[in-house]
C-alpha cells in the first residue's frame, strides 16, 4: 500500500504526469478492485480497464474538492508536500 488513511495527496495532471493539478485530497478508503476512470459509465470503464490491461489492484477514495471520488489508482495520486501548498 503506497498511502494510508487520512494521508493528503495531489492527483497527477491527465496530460502532464509530472505535474499535479487541483488542491490536496484526502484519502479516506483503501481496497482492492477495479480502478474507475469513468464514474458512472460502467460499460465504458471496463473497457478502457480491458484497453489498458489493467485488472483488480489497490485504489483509494478520496475526498477532493468536497466530493467523493471512488477506485483512485494510487499512479494518479502523489503525496502532498507543505511546500506544494
């Protein structure tokens, strides 16, 4: 497990893997299952999961911006620093 609960992170830019965008989130759950890129299209999801080759593994939940985001792949988070702020 790369992070724990009540850890802050920074989600990776989608275009940038070197830089992060947003504010900190809090991870608040960690699990094993599928990974969601798209929230509510499962149809959608499984087959970008089946395209990339990726299977069941470790994901977090997270708090970020005031809302819930589910099945996070810790690749997409990095651990906040005090200097990020």
């Amino acid at each position: 497990m790369k992070f724990k609960v009540g850890d802050l992170v920074r989600i990776v830019s989608s275009t940038d893997s070197s830089a992060c965008c947003g504010q900190p989130a809090v991870i608040i759950r960690i699990y094993k299952a599928d990974p969601k890129i798209f929230l509510h299209n499962e149809k959608e999801n499984r087959k970008w999961l089946e395209d990339e080759g990726i299977s069941s593994e470790i994901v977090y939940d997270i708090i970020y911006d005031g809302e819930v985001e589910e099945a996070v792949r810790a690749e997409w988070l990095r651990p906040f620093k005090a200097h990020d702020a």
